[in-house]
C-alpha cells in the first residue's frame, strides 16, 4: 500500500487535533466528583446534536475576530463536530 501523498496538509491536521482533544481531557469536560461531563447531560436530555452545532458555529463565528485567526477556535469548532459526530453515527456501536 502506497503512502498517500495529502495536498492539504489533512495529516497534519489531524495530528494537531488529536493533540488539542487529547489536552482537553485533563482540563475542563469532567467534574472533580463524577465522571459525567456537560455533553453527557445535552445527551440525556436529546438536544446534544442541535448544542453541538450551534456551539460548532459559534467558534467559526468568532475565528478572525477574538484573537485573530486563533487556530483554538477551529479546533474546538472540530471538536465540537466530532460530537455530533459521534452523537448521531457512532453512539453505541
């Protein structure tokens, strides 16, 4: 099998992102008592892939005006996508 040769730097991006998401799991997504975080109550409530979503857009809304082009604020709009993501196609599979 042949390396694939990508023209728009995809591996890379890839790379960074799984380097961002892996930073966030020691930070802020769980509470010190539990290991339950904000996503899993949107879950349980149904309205998860609508939050996602709209928390998504909110980070491209503001790339290029908060800091300027803030790479942070693609990654967290990605990540948020990846929820989505898993919400709707991945979930219990």
């Amino acid at each position: 099998m042949s390396k694939i040769e990508y023209k728009y730097s995809e591996d890379k991006i890839l790379a960074d992102l799984k380097a961002y998401i892996d930073k966030t799991y020691g930070q802020h997504y769980k509470s010190d008592q539990q290991d339950i975080q904000c996503l899993d109550a949107w879950i349980a409530m149904g309205d998860a892939t609508p939050t996602f979503r709209n928390t998504a857009m909110k980070y491209l809304w503001r790339y290029g005006k908060k800091n300027g082009n803030n790479k942070d604020d693609l990654m967290k709009a990605l990540h948020y996508v990846m929820f989505a993501l898993h919400n709707d196609h991945y979930k219990g599979k």
